[in-house]
C-alpha cells in the first residue's frame, strides 16, 4: 500500500510540474490583456530556457554560470543565445562580492545579428528575515559591448542594476509542498546613454522596470527547478501604475548543484547574477 501510495504521489507531481512547464508559456504568448492597445507596435512576448550550474566550495566562494536560449515572438523576431560565467564570495554571513563576463549572441529574423560581451561587477546583501522568509539586495554595474554581423558600428554603454528579492519556503507539510519555494522581486536597471546607432528599441530606454515572480520545486538535494513570469516596464518604479508592460517574459530554470553546498554560506542566498 505505501509503495502504491508513493507512485500515486511520484505520478501526480510530474503531472503538476508538466502542466506548468507547458501551460504557462502559452498563457504568456496569448496575455494580450497585459499590454496597452495604443501601444501595441512595442509588444514583446519572450520565452527563455536556462541551466544553471553552481558548484560550492568548502569556505566562501562559488561559481555558477547561466548558459540559455532565448526566444522573441513579437515586432522584430529573434532568438539569442547566451553563456554568463560568474564568481561569488562570501564577505561575511550577508554580505557578498560578485564578477562576471556574460557573452551573447542575437539572431534577428529581419534585421543584423548582434553580438554582446558584457563584463559586470556587484555586491550583495543576505537577510534571513524569519526562519522561512529571504530577503535579498543585489547591485551591479555592467559595460555592454555590442558588435554587428551587417554594416552597423560597434558600440558600448554603461548600465546600473539594483534588485530587491523576497523568497519564501512552504512547510513540508503544506498542502503546495512539491513546490516548495515562491518568489518575488523587482530589478531597475539605468544606462549611463542610449545607443542610438541600433534599431532595436531595448537599447533606446535610459530606464526600465522589471518584476518578477517565481515558483520553485527541490528536485534533490542537488537539483531544483524554477519557473519564473516577469513584466518590464520601460520607466521608472514609481510611475508603473501609469505604464503599459513593455515585455512579458517566461522563463524555465535548471538548477544542477555540485560541491560542499552544506558548509557554504551562499548556498540558501537567492542572489541569481
């Protein structure tokens, strides 16, 4: 009976966790009622497919890198390809010093393909707020180096990133517990000046608005998946209730673990790069 039992329990979460990987993307691509209708030449739907690798060491430090497709549905058609490994380390138990080199590579349907390099530097800040509640603050600076296939210049700008994270752990017991981790964060991001060589509109706005909600489940001890919904805004945090959504994004995270994650002080973090 217990055997029976497990597999009953085994059975319905990979239909849960199906049902999500494969339903929410297409609510994504038909949420029309997100956008403003006045605005509908700057509509983006986008859907991302992410591994994360992160091994730990024995003391303070880590390494990760995100490796990912990237898929655009609307306006200017493109897929990128992207790879962006990072170190941490720990300064203490809250505080973290974070570097990395993201590399990049769009391939538009109708336009010039691009390329990007984009080196970044950040520090972190960790509050266990209660036993179960995370919260987080995450600032960088990145240079952006842009390249093109076609007969544009290269170019470069400057942008500040600052995100505020909140994650939140169910008890085991709890009725959602093979999903046992919700999230919720909002990231601003400003460029020091616009790009105004490349006729994509994402290099035009001097500041843009993300928000980002996310639901995870432990696979192992060792892996996790994430699902995560975002909404951009082109403008600042105090005037989203006055704005349309620019970007609607889903995205589909695999965390593989490796290292001596136990003894690690930024293994339960929440600090993504």
């Amino acid at each position: 009976m217990a055997i029976y039992h497990n597999k009953t329990s085994f059975l319905s979460n990979i239909t849960c966790t199906t049902l999500l990987i494969f339903c929410f993307p297409s609510a994504v691509l038909h949420a029309d009622n997100f956008y403003d209708s006045n605005n509908s030449s700057s509509k983006s739907k986008q859907l991302s497919l992410e591994v994360y690798p992160q091994w730990y060491s024995h003391e303070d430090f880590s390494v990760q890198g995100n490796i990912g497709i990237e898929k655009e549905f609307e306006n200017n058609s493109w897929i990128q390809y992207y790879m962006k490994p990072s170190g941490t380390y720990a300064l203490d138990n809250n505080w973290a010093l974070h570097g990395g080199l993201g590399g990049y590579y769009k391939d538009y349907q109708d336009d010039e393909n691009r390329w990007e390099v984009r080196p970044y530097v950040g520090v972190s800040h960790y509050y266990p707020w209660t036993e179960n509640l995370v919260l987080s603050s995450y600032v960088r600076a990145e240079e952006r180096y842009y390249a093109y296939n076609g007969d544009k210049n290269s170019t470069n700008t400057t942008r500040l990133r600052f995100r505020l994270r909140s994650a939140y752990t169910f008890d085991a017991d709890s009725f959602i517990s093979y999903w046992d981790k919700f999230t919720l964060g909002a990231e601003v991001f400003k460029s020091e000046e616009n790009d105004e060589s490349s006729d994509n509109p994402d290099d035009k706005d001097d500041i843009e608005t993300r928000v980002t909600l996310g639901l995870e489940r432990r696979l192992s001890q060792e892996r996790k998946l994430r699902l995560e919904l975002a909404w951009k805004y082109k403008s600042e945090p105090y005037q989203l209730s006055g704005s349309s959504v620019n970007t609607i994004y889903f995205k589909v995270k695999y965390y593989p673990v490796w290292g001596e994650k136990v003894r690690n002080k930024l293994f339960d973090r929440e600090i993504d790069e």
